[in-house]
C-alpha cells in the first residue's frame, strides 16, 4: 500500500519540477533578450486563444482567453527538471 502513495508523491514532484523548470525559463528568456549574446534564448513562439472568446449571459460576462508562450530558455529549463528529477 506505501508503494501507491509513493508513486503519487514522485508523479506531483515531478509536475511541480517540470512547471518550476518552464516557468524559470521562460524568465530567464525573456531577461535575455536584453542582453546581445543571450537572446536567442528568448526567441519562441506563442500560440492560443489570442483574442478571448466572450460569452455574454445578460446577468454576467464570461470571458476565455489561453496563451502559452514557448521560448528556448524554458524548453531548456524544461530538460533541467526532468534530469534534476531522475536525480532525487
């Protein structure tokens, strides 16, 4: 029975790595694009709902939007995560 829990607790470590790791470089790409040398690590792509679908119920507005933004630091921060994880 401990070896069920276990296994969820290593699959949440592992989510909460790989979010850590994007989000880290997605962060460190965007600060570098000010810097010559590094911005091509800030180079990616964003895709999504870009302009939000809006549902108008007359009591209440509703309003959808998702953008997900891809930059080369955060794939490379992506890979870190899931090396640092076969480590623990």
């Amino acid at each position: 029975m401990a070896a069920v829990g276990s296994s969820r607790k290593n699959n949440w470590i592992l989510i909460v790595i790989l979010l850590c790791g994007i989000v880290i470089g997605g962060l460190l790409g965007t600060l570098a694009t000010h810097v010559s040398f590094l911005s091509w690590l800030g180079y990616g792509q964003t895709f999504g709902l870009t302009s939000p679908l809006v549902l108008d119920l007359g009591i209440f507005v509703l309003t959808f939007g998702l953008t997900i933004t891809i930059n080369i630091a955060s794939i490379i921060g992506l890979v870190i995560g899931i090396i640092a994880y076969r480590f623990i």
